[in-house]
C-alpha cells in the first residue's frame, strides 16, 4: 500500500471527489464528552472515534493512547504516508458516565453523534456517507482492554495480545423470521444454537469484537471502513482479531 492508494480508499469511503484537493485546518470538534487531542479537518477525516471507557487512572490512560498513536505512526511511516499524521489525531469520547459502559449504551451514543457528525466533519449530510467506517464504527477501550496493552513489556514491539473493542455501530440482534427458521428446519427461534452470554448476547455475532490495537485505527478503516459485510472479519469474543 501506498499514500496514494490510502487516499483512494479514504476518499471513496468519505464519497470525496477525487480530484479535490485537500487543504487541511485546525479545529476542536464540540461534542458530547470531552474530546481530547486536536484534529485537522476540511472535507478529509479517517479513522474510528474512541470511547475511554476506564477512569481508574489517568496516566495509565495517557501511557494507553502514547501506545496506541505509536503504532498508528509506523504504520503510516511504513508506506510513506506520515504526511497523513496530522488527520489521524483520533476523536475521543471522555465521560465519566462512560466507565464500564455496555456496547448498547456507547452504540445508542454514538449512533446521535453519527446523526450529525458528517455536515460538523464534512460537509454533508449523513445520507452521502451510509458506507463510511467512521460513521459505521467505533472503538472501545475499558481497563481489560487497556491492561492488555500496557502489559506489553515493549511498545515498539508488534506483540498481538493487545487489543480494544470495536463496536458495530449499526448492528442490531439476528431475527430470523418463519421462512428463515424453517429452511433451517426449526419452528422456534428458542432451538438455535446459543453461545455463551457476552453482555446478555448469546447470538454469534454480539455486535463488537476484539481487534489487535496495532491495527484498529489504520489498517481497519482502511479494510474494514468501506466494507458492507461485518461478518469478512468477525471473531466471536474472547478471540482476538490479530490480522486484518
């Protein structure tokens, strides 16, 4: 991958002309919870937004995100892409009502801040991107999930046992109707098979997975952002995404 081909796919998830070009200003985007790390803007913003979802520790927190934007910078400085840096400064949702938040609650959040996020980011509304990842996806990041990456003893290392959440923020439950049961030769949705209770889900699919975090800000917007089917890279809890 190159710089080039990294704006292509981030310009037909935005639905930007391709050809426009891309001037880049400082703002502080007012929403709801504290957002934290300036962003840059103007018709061009990748990446998912975060939700800190653990406040017993707010230098842990800031040790998590030096990390996090860490191997967000290698992987652009791989493919001769850091001049993309400056766009990349995550959005991130701080709310103490926040703090071990269900993906239910953060989802219904994210869902009105997405509502209006695009004409605030964009330009547009939200009818011009119904395929945008950043739109369509969020992460999440509680104590197991930052514990998980500041007990990686070097953060330069690529080691793939640290990982956040990554919520699907248009998934609903599967409900499959009588013609669908009964090509699967059930008469109940009761005779499914049922999975282990994640959150009170026993469905397959619960709606978020764990995802490596080397990976969650770049190279998932870029394979996952413009991609309809969710279930191309679902892993059921407690496995965790290592490659996407």
């Amino acid at each position: 991958m190159n710089t080039s081909k990294f704006l292509l796919s981030t310009c037909m998830q935005l639905r930007l002309p391709i050809l426009h070009s891309l001037h880049f200003v400082h703002r502080f985007p007012a929403q709801i919870g504290r957002t934290l790390y300036p962003v840059k803007r103007q018709y061009f913003h990748p990446g998912f937004v975060i939700y800190r979802c653990t406040y017993q520790s707010d230098s842990d927190w800031e040790k998590f995100m030096t990390r996090f934007l860490y191997h967000v910078t290698k992987s652009l400085e791989c493919y001769n892409g850091l001049d993309l840096k400056d766009s990349f400064a995550p959005t991130v949702f701080e709310d103490e009502s926040f703090d071990g938040a269900s993906t239910a609650f953060l989802r219904n959040h994210f869902q009105e801040w997405a509502a209006t996020a695009p004409q605030v980011e964009q330009g547009a509304d939200y009818c011009r991107f119904p395929a945008s990842g950043r739109y369509r996806f969020f992460i999440m990041v509680d104590q197991e999930a930052l514990e998980s990456v500041l007990k990686i003893p070097n953060p330069e290392s690529s080691v793939r046992t640290g990982f956040v959440r990554l919520a699907n923020g248009v998934w609903e439950p599967l409900i499959l109707d009588e013609e669908e049961l009964e090509a699967l030769g059930l008469s109940d949705p009761s005779e499914l098979e049922q999975e282990e209770p994640l959150e009170g889900c026993r469905l397959e699919d619960v709606g978020w997975m764990k995802l490596s975090y080397e990976d969650a800000e770049t190279w998932a917007f870029l394979n996952l952002g413009d991609s309809l089917d969710w279930s191309d890279f679902y892993q059921r809890p407690p496995r965790v995404v290592t490659w996407i």
